[in-house]
C-alpha cells in the first residue's frame, strides 16, 4: 500500500494492457469454446458431406486420396490423445507424491501427538501426587507449629521442676530447642514443592496448548489428503479413458492404412463410414450434453460444500468472511507486479501478496472471522491508499485486515464485534482491478497466511 506513484503508473499499464486483451478476446465468438456447439457443428458437417456424396455418387471414384485423408487425421488424433494422456500420466504421479508425503507427514504428527499426550499425562499424574503430599507436609507442618506454640507457654523452669528427673527435663527441654529447626526443614521442603508444582502446571498449560495445535494441523493435513485422494481418482479415471482412446484410436488407424492398400474405388463402403460417423457424431452430441448436465450438478454440489466450510468454525475459532468464497489469490511470494515488496522470515520478496483475496461478486456480505474490537475502520491509511477497510484485533497479538470493501462501512473503532457479524460489503476501493475483499491476518508484527487460523 506504499509507494503510491509507482503503483498508480503500474495499475495504468495494467489495465491499458487488460483492456487490449478484453477487446481482442471478443473477436472471437464464445461458441467456439463450447464443446456441445462444436459437436452439433461437426454432426451437422457430416450429414451434409453425406448426402452430398449420395448425390455425386457417380463421380466419386478417388476412395483412395480420401482414405489417405483419413488416415492423415487419425494419425494427428493419435498424437493429440498420446500427449494429454502422457501429460495426465504425469499429474497422476505428482498427486501420489503429494499423497505420499501428507500420509508420511499424518503419520509422524500423529506420533508426535501420542507422545505428547503420554508426557502430558504423566506431568498431570506428577502433579496430582505432589499435590497430596504437599497437603501431607502442610498439615504436619500446622500440627508442628500448634504444638511448638502450645507449649512455649510453659517456661524452662516449669519443665525442670514438673519432670520426674533430670534426665527427662533435659529431653524435654532439647525438644523445645529442636522442633523449630526440624519445622524449618519442612517449611523449606514444602516450599520446594509448591515451586516444582508450579513448574509443572505451566509445563502442562503449555503442553496442552501444543497438543491443540498438532491435533488442528492433524486435521487440515487430513482435509488435504482427502482432496488429493479425490484428485487422484479423477485423474486415475481419466487416465483410463485417455488409454482406452488411444487404443481405439490406434485400431483406427491401423484398419485405415489396411483400407488404403485394399481400396480399389469402392465409394458405397466410404458413404457407409460417413454413416457411422454422422451416427458417432450424434451420439457425441448426446454424451456432452450429459456430460454437461453432470458438471452442472457437480459444480452446485461444489458450491455447496465450500458454503458448508465457509460456515465452519476453526479449531482457533475463525470462520471465513464470507459464506461461500471463490479464491483469486493465495497469500504469499508473486510475480504481479502490484504487489509490494515484503521480507518474510528472513527473506526478501520483490512481490508479496500478504492476504488471500476472494471474490464473491461486488456487494457480497463481508463477516468478521472472529470476535474481537474495531481497531480502525473507514479508510485508515488515507491518504496513501484510498481503499475502505476494517481492521479487528482478537487478542493474543493477532488482528485481521479486511480491504476493498465498500464505502458503506458498518462498523466504528473501539466497537465490538461478534464472529460472523457483517461489517462491510464486498468493494473495489484503492488499488483494486475489481471487486473482492484482501483478508490478511497480521499476528504479532508479521503477515502470516490466514489459512493457518481457518477452518
């Protein structure tokens, strides 16, 4: 949000540039991108050629240069179908890798949390039995310290007198003298307890919290395997297909170049393939239209479930600021230009996106990710950057950032908020190139990725 000049000139360039690319995208009509469009074209081609040949019939006799036609096609097809099933091939053991590496890494924190929580137990079980003891030394102590007091009432000349000899008034006489520094001893044991004790519960605090946070990382590490595992099936399945192709494909292939040698001008058998290919062309049609309906569906159910995890509250108690974000940006080291730079860890980065941005549509309800006060709100950073934007602190040293928002801010410094409070609306405010909200986390001085606090 600094160097606002250089900024201004980039976001210039930027968008002189986008808009170029918007103008020259539309010379290109859309329908050449819909694959059901192109079916019906290519289905409709093939009719035509059909009934064409049925017409010139008789003067049709060059079977042999258009099998050598079909043959050149098939051979092109192939090579398209061998290269996307050797790139998916490739995607297929990348997902494994990273499949393998979660699993490995699952494993290891879940040791890792076994053994915390025996250690755990024990520092508890420690602590439960000095605890007893403690009591035990603090009541002997008491009983000590009663009788040592009861009986300094009673003077050394009254013990003397009152014994039955001198023996038994001297051991009297050496208790007195005694019990104080034996009571000492206690005292300076139990004192030594109450600080091992002490020790102890805060190794215990400590050690709990750890363990909420290895099962946290557990449990999103275990929501990423799932999602490779569902990848991988994807992948595995279109593996398959683009095998099974290919193999069709190659027969193809194979029968057209046994074709070209037996042709002898036999143009009824090249109208019958144009027959199978208009039928084929149909059943195209059909199969992308199903085909469509099914990622219809399977994009709802998407939708769905990020709603469903959008709602979801955190082991740390964030939820995501919006009901159900689209990402656009993930947060950390870029290549765009508009980012500034930013050194994290230790390292520099000439670009670095502190946040992730999502877009849901301008307007779209912007929620606080937790409980917290309104540290500033309107346009703080005026005027180095003119964007809207809340900022809550949730305690802990850890604030939340909400930018590009709307004017129309709903909330005031000092004001507290509750998780999932609607504060703002999605906005394009300050150095935007369209509507959707920056969220960041800002913990302890350093932008962190605010994935580690969300569900």
């Amino acid at each position: 949000m600094k160097r606002r000049a250089v900024l201004a000139v980039t976001l210039v360039a930027f968008l002189t540039v986008g808009g170029g690319l918007v103008v020259d995208s539309q010379r290109d009509p859309v329908r050449a991108a819909d694959p059901i469009a192109q079916a019906k074209a290519q289905r409709d081609a093939i009719e035509a050629q059909l009934a064409e040949q049925r017409a010139r019939l008789a003067r049709l006799k060059a079977t042999s240069a258009a099998l050598a036609q079909q043959l050149d096609v098939t051979k092109a097809e192939l090579a398209q179908i061998t290269a996307e099933y050797e790139r998916v091939l490739a995607q297929l053991a990348d997902v494994r890798d990273q499949i393998d590496e979660i699993k490995a890494h699952l494993k290891k924190l879940r040791e890792q949390i076994d053994e915390l929580e025996q250690q755990l137990d024990a520092v508890a079980e420690d602590i439960r039995q000095q605890t007893a003891d403690l009591w035990v030394r603090e009541a002997l102590l008491q009983d000590h310290l009663r009788s040592a007091y009861e009986q300094s009432q009673v003077s050394l000349l009254e013990v003397m007198l009152s014994s039955e000899s001198l023996d038994a008034a001297t051991s009297q006489v050496g208790y007195l003298l005694n019990i104080s520094d034996q009571d000492q001893v206690l005292a300076d044991e139990i004192a030594a307890i109450r600080e091992e004790l002490e020790v102890k519960r805060v190794t215990l605090r400590d050690g709990w919290r750890a363990l909420r946070e290895a099962k946290a990382e557990a449990t999103q590490e275990e929501e990423i395997l799932e999602d490779r595992q569902a990848e991988l099936k994807v992948l595995e399945t279109r593996t398959a297909e683009l095998k099974a192709a290919a193999e069709r494909k190659k027969a193809q292939q194979e029968a057209a170049l046994n074709d070209a040698l037996n042709a002898q001008g036999n143009v009824t058998t090249q109208i019958v393939n144009n027959q199978r290919a208009a039928e084929a062309a149909t059943a195209l049609v059909n199969r992308l239209v199903a085909e469509q309906a099914a990622l219809e569906e399977a994009r709802r159910r998407a939708e769905e479930e990020a709603r469903r995890r959008s709602q979801t509250i955190s082991a740390s108690g964030y939820r995501w600021p919006e009901a159900a974000p689209r990402i656009t940006q993930e947060w950390g080291p870029t290549s765009f230009a508009l980012e500034p730079p930013y050194t994290y860890n230790g390292h520099y980065y000439p670009h670095f996106h502190t946040g992730i941005d999502m877009a849901s549509g301008c307007g779209t309800p912007i929620l606080a990710a937790k409980a917290g006060v309104v540290l500033a709100s309107g346009r703080p950073l005026w005027p180095y950057d003119s964007g809207y934007g809340v900022i809550l602190d949730h305690g802990d040293g850890i604030r939340t950032w909400y930018w590009h928002i709307t004017s129309q801010v709903l909330v005031s410094p000092g004001q507290i908020v509750n998780t999932g409070q609607v504060i703002g609306y999605e906005g394009n405010t300050g150095y935007s190139t369209g509507c959707h909200l920056h969220f960041a986390t800002y913990v302890n001085g350093v932008y962190e990725n605010p994935r580690r606090v969300l569900p």
